[in-house]
C-alpha cells in the first residue's frame, strides 16, 4: 500500500521533534464517522486499512474495534502499545475487526504469544528489524500454523534493500497476506538502483539476479547521514502520549 498516489510518506520530518496534539476521546469518535463517510461514497469494492499507531489502551482499541466492523476494515495496525501481548486478548474479546501489529518486534519471541494464541490476523515484522530473512522466514512460518498471514512493514525509512528481501520472503510464503509499500523519497534513486515494479496495487519483484537492488557507494557518498526526529504528541494539558 503507498500514502495516497505518487506521494512517498516520511514520519521523520525535521532536526528536531515537532510538536502535535492528541486527544483520544476526540479521536474515538471521529474516525467512525470518516470510515463510514468513505463507505458511503465509494462502497464496499476495495480494502480499508487503519493505523492506530500504538495510542491506545486495550479498551480503547476495543472499542474502537467494535466500532469499525461496519465497515469491513482489512485491519487496524499497532492498536495499542505491542510489548504487552496478552493485552490483545482483551481487544479480541470485544471486536472482530482484524488485528495487525509487529513493525517494532525484533524477535520471534515479541510475537510468538500472540500468533499461538491467535490473539492477531497480520504480523507486521520486517526484515531489517526482525533479524533478516532467515530468522522473518521462522516468524511467518509459525504464523502459518496458527493462520496468521504475514503484513510486512514497508514504510519508507526502510531502505529498498530491506524492502526488496521483504518481496522475496513474500513469495516464499504460504500465508502472505500484505505487503506494506510506502516508496523512498528522493534522492535514494542516485544510491540504490531498483528493479521491482508496483502496477495497479501489485508488486513485481523484477527479473535481476538477487535480490533486484544495486548499492551506489560513491554517491552515497554525495549524502551525509542528516538526523531526523519523529515527532512527539501532547495531551491537551502539556503531557506527552504514545506518537
């Protein structure tokens, strides 16, 4: 999936962290209200799929859950902060809407109880973060006995050397279910030559030798490493939450 058309995603977005507002009651409400206006206006012929980004309580995402089933969502990602898994269990108990979380685990063990108790639909590990394709491959074969399809993290501060082994282990999957695709903002086309092709919401991952990435060192060279900060979220009385 990409952020709108043509339109890369960068969460990163400055030398120092910006500042944003949050407050969950006024999210609770609001975000029903918007699933249902799309539903409304462009029907039931394609998937809608949601960010929760780890903001709230297990009851919150509860009921948050609860409240999207109307509108057939494929999932809502990270409902509430994953270290906690048996905090899912509650979640479960209260909605049908699918489950999908694991873009920070960096081990088998982060999701193992939550795929044997079924607890998620979707494990969202990455191949950068969950100790490269060997050990993602023992991830989503675990998964597979218990039917939870895979969903792999593709945001675009991974670089497409990650992404491209994320393609090649989704093909060599039984219960592949998503693949996450954001692009990479410019200029990482000068660093890393490509070779996959995404049409009409399908990934193609080229017919190269490897893993279809070819590294430039000399103009990684021209790009000095810049830090960036994400961004950090106030409750309304000055308090920070979950960003």
């Amino acid at each position: 999936m990409r952020k709108g058309d043509g339109v890369t995603y960068e969460p990163a977005d400055g030398g120092l962290p910006t500042e944003e507002n949050w407050d969950t009651g006024a999210y609770l409400d609001f975000v029903p209200t918007y699933m249902a206006a799309v539903r409304d206006k462009f029907g039931y012929g394609f998937q809608l799929l949601h960010d929760v980004h780890h903001r709230l309580s297990p009851i919150e995402a509860a009921r948050l859950g609860k409240s999207l089933e109307p509108y057939r969502m494929f999932w809502i990602e990270d409902p509430t902060p994953a270290e906690d898994q048996e905090a899912f269990r509650l979640i479960r108990q209260h909605t049908t809407t699918p489950l999908a979380v694991g873009e920070i685990f960096n081990s088998i063990w982060d999701c193992q109880h939550l795929i044997t108790n079924r607890l998620i639909d979707y494990v969202r590990t990455s191949v950068s973060h969950a100790g490269g394709i060997s050990h993602l491959r023992k991830i989503f074969a675990l998964a597979e006995l218990y039917g939870v399809r895979s969903g792999s993290h593709g945001a675009g501060d991974l670089s497409p050397v990650s992404f491209a082994a994320a393609l090649h282990v989704d093909l060599s999957v039984q219960n592949f279910g998503m693949q996450e695709y954001m692009g990479h903002l410019s200029p990482s086309e000068d660093v890393f030559h490509t070779f996959w092709t995404f049409e009409d919401g399908l990934m193609h991952p080229g017919n190269t030798p490897g893993i279809g990435v070819d590294f430039d060192e000399q103009a990684a060279e021209r790009f000095p490493y810049t830090p960036k900060y994400l961004p950090v979220n106030r409750l309304r009385d000055g308090s920070v939450h979950d960003w």
